[in-house]
C-alpha cells in the first residue's frame, strides 16, 4: 500500500458526470457554448471557418470550398496550411467527435451528440409556427415566430469576413424579415394593429423598398382609424419606387390602396387586438350556481333550450326575458345557461348589468371584465367602447359561448354586449320588454301557477312537513302572491326553524298582510317579501343589513364594511358571509359583497325606519374616513415625503395599511369607483372637505389615467357642492383639484379658468397648501401657452410656498417646471442646472413616481443643450419608473419626448417609432398632445422621405388643434401652406 486512500469503484462510477451538450450560434456573433460556457472560437478568419462548417447542416466542406469561403477569388500563399490550422484548434476546443475529417475535408456532426445550432432551432420553430397557422391557431403560430425571432441576436455572423459570411448573412437577414412580415401579417389578422404600427413603421424605414411591409403598414394604419396616412404610405411607395427602380407598386399594394379608398368593409375586421392566452384557450365558466330545488316553468325552460340549442350553424341566438322584480328571471336563466353547459363548450360569461338601480353598469366597463375573462391581457384592452365591443366579438370568433347579460336596463346597454358572432348565444332578463332588440326571442314571464308554486316551497320545506299540512302550504304560497323570490324566502325562514308549522308560518304571513298584500302591486311586492327575510335576521345581522345598504358604489369589500359597521374584520365577515346565506347579501368575489338594486332600496328604508337619526349619518361618516386615510396611506407610500397628507382633513377611523406599492395601488384601483361614489355620497356641509380631501388624495386615479372622466365629472360635483355651501376652502381645494385635471387631459383654457379661481378662493381662506399648489398649475398653464416669463413667476411663488411648507419633493416638482420654463426663454444652461437640482433633491426620496418626473425634465433639458445621448439615458430611466408606477400618461408624454430627442439627433426612424408608441397607448393627455405626437411624427416620417403620410399626419394634427383651440394650430397651419420641410 503506498498510503493513498483508494476511492470506491463504485463512488467514481457516481461522480462522474456527463459532458454538457454543445450549442452554437450563428444568429449574431458566431458563438460555441458547452453547457453556460463559453468556448474559444479563435480569430475573426477561424470564426468564419467555423461559420461555413455549421451552416452547411452537417455536410463535408472540402478544403477548396472552405478557402472559397474565407478568401474568395485572392487567398493566400499559405491557405490550405491554414485552413488546416483553424481545423485542428477547433477540434480540440469541440472535441473529435464534434469537428471530423474526411475525405480532404471536415464537417461539424451534431446529430446524435446533443448539440444544437440556433438556426436551426428558428427554422424549425418557423415550421411549427405554419402548421398552427395552416390549423387556424394564430395565438400559437404567433408565440412561437416570437420565439424564433428571439433568435437572432444582433446581425447575423456579426464581424466574421469573407464573401460566404457575406452572402449567408444577407440570407439569415431575409429570413428573419420573411419571420417578422409571417408574424406582423398574423398581428393583423388578430387585430393587433394599434401597436403593429409603431414596429412597421420602423421596418419601413430600415427597408424602404420591401412592398410587404409597406403593405402591411397601410392596412395597420387604416384599421386604426388612419385612412389619410394608409394612403399617403401608398403614395410615397410609389414615389419611392419610380425613383428608385422604375417601376410600380406591385399589384397587391395596389388592390390594396383602391380597397382603402372604397373603405372597404372586408377590411375593417378586426379592428381591434386578440390578446394570445398564455398556454391553453381560456374558457371561462362564470355562471351562478344554479339552484338546487329548481322546479316549474317547464314550458320556458323547453322553450329556451330549443333556442339556445339552435346557436350552433346561426349568426347568434338570443333570449330576452321580461318580467317583474322577483319574478325569477335570472333563477330561470341560470338553470336553462347550466342544462345547456354542452352545448357552449367555450365557456359561459355572466355580468348582473343592475339595470333597475340608478348607476347602471357601463358596458365598457362589462367588456372589459369579459375580455380579461376571455384571456386579453389588460395592456391589449381598448379604451373606447366601440373598440372594445370589436375586440370582443374577435376574441369570440369561432368560438361557441354563452353570455348571460342579467339584469339589463334596455336594449342600448346590451347591444355592446352580444357576441354577433355564428355559434354563440345571449341570455337576456329584464324588467323592460325589449322590442327594440333586433332579432331577440322575447320572453314574458308571470308569477308562478299555483301547481307550481307549491312544488317549489315543498322542495325547500320538504315533503313530510307539508304533506301533513297541504291547505296551510297554498295559503303560504298564495299569500306570496305565487312571486318565486317571496315563496323561496317564506320557505326558507321555515326549514331553518325546525320547531315552526305550515300553519305557524301561515299565520304570521295573515298577521302581515298589510305589507304582504302589496305583492299584488309590482315593485311593491318584492319590498313585502324581503321584510320576512329581514324579520328572521338576528339583530347584529340586521343592523348589517340596514347600514351597509346605505353605502354608495357598486359593492363594497370586507375592510370597508368593517369601518362602516364599526366592527372588526372577522366579525363583519361572520355577519356579511350569514347575510349571503339569506340570499339578502350577494358576494360579488372573495371579501367582497353588494346587495341586488332592490335589496338595497329595500336596506335603506330599512335604515330609515330603524335606525336611530344620528347612527345613519355616522356610519356613512365611518365610511369616508376609512377611504380618506387608506387614499392617504397610498399616496404617501407613491410619493415619500410629500406633506400633502398632513394637511388633509383628520379622520377618526384608520385606514388599511400595506407592506409594499403594489399592494397600496391594487387596492387604489380596485376601489376606485366604490371611493369616488363615496366622494359624491358626502358632498354635505359637514363632510365635504374630507371628501374633497379624499378626492386630492387618490389624485392618481386621474394623474395615470386610468378612470380620468370619472374622476373629473365627481371633482365638478364637488366643486359646485363647496359652491352651494359657499364653503371658499372646500371650493378653492376641489377647483385646484380640477385645474390638474384639465391640464392632463389637454384642456389649457379651462384648466387656467379653474387655477384662477382656485387661487382667489385659497388666498381668501388662508390655504397655504392650495395657494402654493395652485400657484404651480397656474405655471403650467402659462407653460403650455408659450408665456414662459409669466410661467416662470407662479414657479417661483410655488416653490418658495412649498419651501415654507416643508414639502422638499412638491420643491423639487415646481423646480423642474421652473426648469422648463428657462427652456422657454433660451436660458438652456441655467434650466439643465435647475433640473438636475430638482432630480437630486428627488433621488433622495426613492424610486418614486416624481423620480420619474425629475429624469423627465431633466431629459427634456438636455435634448434641448443637444446631449442627446444623455437626455435618452433620463428618458429611460423615466419610463422605466412610470412603467412600474402604472402611469401610463406619463408613459405616452415620456415616448413622446424620446421621440424628439431621436429626431434631433437626425435618428428619424426611433423618432417615429417612438411617436406611434406614445399613439398606441392612447392615453397621451388628450387631443392637443395628440396632436403633438402627430407633428412630430410627420416631421420624423417627411425625414425618411415618406412625404405623403407625413402630410397626412400633420393635417390630423391641425384638425386636432383647431378643435381644441391650441397655440399650434396657426404654427402648424403656416408650415402646412409654406410646404415647408422638416427642421434640420
């Protein structure tokens, strides 16, 4: 034994481990990896050989070929010698069984090792992506392009010489275009064409005589409303073309540009994107459960099936129920959607639409909870109605669905709403008989017969106990009025009292039946009916009942109601979940609940009879606190530092709080109308500063644009109710409100009307936080209107007022408007000075939303001194902020202002990449900053010598800017006269 300790035969066998597999690249720089390492390839000339090897799929490459292919036509004198060099470095880097000769030559054998070659994977990836495509699955076809075309890292065969490297990468590069026009033609015909436009308009650029994208370009650009530019593109294509090469468009670009001027309607569909789900079809199944102890109504029941059964083979099928409250419109449609489950394979959708109350749902808003339920991510989802009611009959397009409208106030709210499309059906219930519903099989549904009443209430009961007391069940029934909902309530509050008799319940239905005989007189009669579930109520559920009826909004969650019942959260879930079991509750989703319209009637009578004077008042009072100090905390976790919360109006009731920003702006958004109807519910004299604060406090439900109008039609509530009361500081705080609203939805005049009042009612109340607020969107105004010196005076004022105030980051925000203003005057050094003082001042704050704003201003500043790299670089780092922060104004303004620094650096095609992406998130700050982007985007696209769109371009500008009186108008209108050219 010489001392080493010998390893076991067997623990060698285990450690040894296999060789990774090789990869190769090809689609960017020539690349071997073994396993995630990266392996020597040698010089730019043993690259090339190496190159010339794997794109010859594995066959033998004999010494002349592969010299042809480093040197051409002028080797030299040693070539072979080294041909013979770069072989055997590379096969020691390979491995022999990798790198073989043969026959005078080498080849690169991969089959059988593992080994992979990236081309290789894109093709085969572009072959997978036409069978889905021959099949009809776009979503899939498109993922997969997406993944081949992820391929390609940068130019093909990057830095490798010779004249096959040459000619190969002109090949991939063709392949990859052919890739992208298969892909951006599928976008199209999935709808995408809002955003296709952006990237076409690029390709364009980059290849301005490839007629493909060219083509696709014009018909992105029509099905999004921008018939002029589709035919300007048209125009320059053929310009372009004649100049160039001496000929016409093809025939293809030209039936095209006859078809847009006869606004042909074949090529109108869609018209709007189809979000891919991310693996498997979603089908949604959102159908109520369907009662157990359904029974009757069998002629209906027959009825409709037969029609929903018919679905399949028709353009559309659908039912509208009509009938009284009660009645069991929606009882009947559920059970009929569930027998005919089979029949809809792709899944049902459901929306209680809440016709019969005050706030009807907005269709916009039901579509866009179907199409999420559908798969559309909410980045592919429209803002318009007529936008979204197209994307919804595309998702739906060869699809067998059953949609379940319940609940509708008429025929307008519902005709958004229907698929339209062959194979699938619509369930209508109303109150209102809907003749006006083209094509609608009608439905009117009465109380129950008497035969079938008492089946009803015996299936609920049970058999043994009404048998024995039969007469005594259809005195219960009848006293009922034979209306569904009053038998299954009576039934109800019977079998959960065991010790109860018919005849028991029989008696108490006589001894009310002042109240019970009003079911013989419509909505009247759902109100006598609810009163027996409510009389069986214990009486916390019952304070429950009343109080949380009183809530304005849609549906409330379990925090909110909480505060209103002043009760902890589990106790209020005890009581809520118990209310659910009466059926007098509906849980709308996990921790939240809402009462059906008439319920809530019903709930507020309640509150009025029963409840003392002054415990109504204090629980909505309750309400708005918890909003006002949740909004508050939100707000104070999105902008650090900011003393604004300390200037709110107190509360006494606290509100949530939350680990981190995304929870804070998930329960912002979530709650955003249940908070603004909350805004508009105390607009009295003795809570409308809180609720005018609460408003100032979820400022970012307008500041993202995510619900602006409505934020802007309850900050005009607020602002005639402050009015009415002639309460100055309310007033002068809510017009404040509104100044800022304007100013972000483009409206400049108006905006400056408000701030003046505003300042006048601040000044008068001594409301330092308004006065110096105020002061700062007076200063904007000016901005935007081109009176720099008078901007640059209200800036002062807010930054001084902010100073005094304590409130460093609103400091730092009035300095970086400062900073634009001293751009205005041409004092280009001092506002890049005052902006990266604005900025650091930020930094210090956190990765916040004003943050963002400090690297806007800050790139605006220096695009202006002509640091365009650097002002890109703050760009960036903006978006990337406003991005994570959900603001997607500001991600429309901050693509704009990348645009215009890309055009002054003479970088054309970013510019106008950029432009349509500020377009494509439609929410830019209304139409005169609409109207921008299309300037900016005409002088980008007139630089790359596409005269006509460019034109086309510049008149929607000018269209836009006269409707909405802007200061560019007369600009622009001049430059369009002057035929001038684009800026140098």
């Amino acid at each position: 034994m010489d001392g080493v300790p010998r390893v076991p035969e067997q623990r060698r066998s285990a450690s040894a481990a296999e060789p990774a597999a090789l990869s190769f690249g090809v689609l960017g720089p020539v690349r071997a990896r073994r396993g995630e390492v990266q392996l020597s390839t040698g010089s730019p000339q043993q690259r090339a050989l190496l190159a010339a090897l794997l794109l010859r799929d594995g066959r033998t490459a004999t010494a002349s070929e592969l010299i042809d292919a480093l040197w051409g036509d002028e080797p030299p004198a040693q070539a072979l010698a080294t041909v013979r060099t770069y072989a055997s470095r590379l096969k020691k880097t390979l491995g022999p069984e990798i790198l073989v000769g043969e026959a005078g030559g080498y080849a690169i054998r991969l089959s059988g090792s593992g080994g992979t070659l990236d081309l290789a994977q894109a093709q085969e990836l572009a072959a997978d992506a036409e069978k889905a495509r021959s099949a009809g699955d776009l979503c899939h076809a498109r993922e997969v392009l997406r993944r081949a075309l992820s391929l390609w890292d940068g130019e093909p065969l990057a830095s490798v010489p010779g004249p096959f490297a040459d000619t190969q990468r002109a090949r991939l590069d063709e392949l990859r275009l052919q890739l992208l026009e298969s892909r951006l033609d599928m976008d199209l015909e999935q709808g995408c064409h809002a955003e296709a436009v952006s990237e076409l308009t690029a390709l364009a650029a980059a290849h301005p005589l490839r007629e493909r994208l060219r083509e696709l370009l014009m018909l992105a650009l029509y099905r999004s409303g921008r018939q002029a530019e589709a035919l300007a593109v048209y125009a320059d294509t053929r310009r372009l073309l004649a100049e160039e090469l001496g000929v016409d468009p093809r025939p293809g670009l030209q039936e095209l540009q006859q078809r847009i001027l006869l606004v042909d309607p074949g090529l109108a569909q869609p018209s709007a994107p189809v979000a891919e789900p991310a693996a498997a079809l979603v089908c949604p199944a959102q159908l109520p459960a369907t009662v157990p102890d359904f029974t009757g109504r069998a002629a209906f029941v027959s009825e409709l099936s037969e029609v929903l059964a018919s679905a399949e083979g028709r353009m559309m099928a659908v039912s509208a129920l009509a009938g009284i409250g009660g009645v069991g419109k929606t009882t009947l449609a559920v059970h009929v959607a569930h027998q005919a489950r089979a029949v809809f394979p792709d899944g049902q959708l459901y929306v209680d639409l809440q016709g019969a109350g005050t706030r009807a749902a907005e269709p916009e808003t039901v579509l866009g909870s179907f199409l999420r339920a559908l798969g559309t991510a909410d980045s592919a989802i429209p803002d318009s109605l007529e936008e979204r009611s197209a994307l919804y009959r595309a998702v739906l397009d060869g699809r067998r669905v059953l949609v379940l409208l319940d609940n509708a106030k008429d025929a307008a709210q519902v005709r958004p709403l229907l698929p339209g499309t062959e194979g699938c059906a619509a369930l209508v219930t109303s109150r209102a008989r809907m003749v006006d519903l083209a094509g609608a099989h009608l439905v009117d549904l009465d109380v129950m017969s008497p035969s079938e009443a008492l089946p009803l209430f015996t299936k609920i009961v049970g058999e043994e106990r009404v048998a024995s007391e039969r007469e005594a069940a259809l005195d219960v029934v009848a006293a009922c009025g034979f209306l569904p909902l009053a038998i299954r309530i009576a039934a109800s509050r019977l079998a959960a009292r065991r010790t109860w008799t018919v005849s028991i319940l029989a008696a108490k239905l006589r001894d009310e039946r002042r109240r019970l005989d009003e079911l013989q007189a419509g909505d009247l009669a759902v109100k006598a009916t609810y009163e027996l579930g409510y009389g069986a109520l214990e009486p916390a559920q019952a304070r429950a009942f009343r109080l949380l009826g009183l809530a304005d909004g849609p549906d409330i969650s379990l925090a909110a109601a909480a505060a209103l019942l002043d009760r902890p959260v589990d106790q209020t879930e005890d009581l809520l979940e118990s209310l659910v079991d009466t059926s007098l509750v509906e849980s709308a989703a996990p921790g939240r609940y809402r009462y059906h319209d008439l319920v809530r009637l019903y709930a507020r009578a309640c509150a009025e009879r029963d409840e003392p004077p002054s415990e109504r008042p204090a629980a909505t009072s309750r309400l708005l606190d918890f909003y006002l100090a949740t909004a508050a905390a939100v707000y104070a976790i999105e902008r650090p530092g900011d003393r604004l919360v300390d200037d709110l109006e107190s509360t006494v009731c606290p509100g949530l709080r939350f680990d981190g920003e995304s929870a804070a702006l998930d329960w912002l958004y979530s709650e955003a109308s249940c908070l603004l109807a909350c805004v508009r519910q105390n607009a009295g004299m003795d809570r409308l500063r809180r609720a005018i604060d609460l408003l100032w406090a979820a400022k970012d439900l307008s500041e993202s644009g995510a619900i602006s109008h409505q934020y802007e039609t309850t900050t005009r509530a607020m602002c005639d109710a402050a009015n009415a009361f002639s309460d100055g500081r309310a007033e002068g705080r809510a017009r404040t409100i509104l100044a800022d609203v304007l100013l972000d939805s483009g409206h400049i005049e108006l905006a400056e009307e408000q701030a003046e009042l505003a300042a006048e009612l601040a000044g008068s109340a001594h409301d330092d936080t308004a006065i110096s607020w105020v002061a700062n969107s007076r200063g904007l105004t000016r901005l935007r209107q081109g009176r720099h010196a008078d901007a640059k005076a209200f800036f002062d004022q807010a930054i001084n007022g902010f100073r005094m105030l304590g409130n460093r980051p609103f400091e730092a925000t009035s300095l970086g408007n400062l900073a634009q203003a001293h751009l205005g005057l041409g004092d280009t050094g001092n506002a890049v000075e005052i902006a990266q003082r604005s900025l650091a001042v930020h930094a210090e704050f956190g990765q916040t939303v004003r943050l963002a704003n400090g690297h806007y201003v800050v790139g605006i500043a220096l695009t202006q001194a002509g640091e365009y790299p650097e002002a890109l670089s703050q760009f960036s780092e903006a978006l990337a902020i406003f991005s994570n922060h959900r603001q997607r104004l500001w991600e429309g303004t901050t693509h704009f202002r990348i645009a215009e620094a890309h055009l002054a650096a003479r970088r054309p095609a970013q510019a106008a990449a950029h432009a349509e992406q500020a377009l494509a998130l439609r929410c830019i700050g209304g139409d005169p900053m609409r109207g921008n982007v299309l300037t900016l985007l005409g002088h980008a696209l007139a630089a790359l010598g596409q005269t006509d769109r460019a034109k086309a371009c510049w008149h929607e500008a000018l269209s836009l800017f006269e409707q909405t009186g802007s200061t560019g108008a007369a600009e622009l209108r001049a430059f369009i006269e002057r035929g001038s050219e684009p800026p140098e």
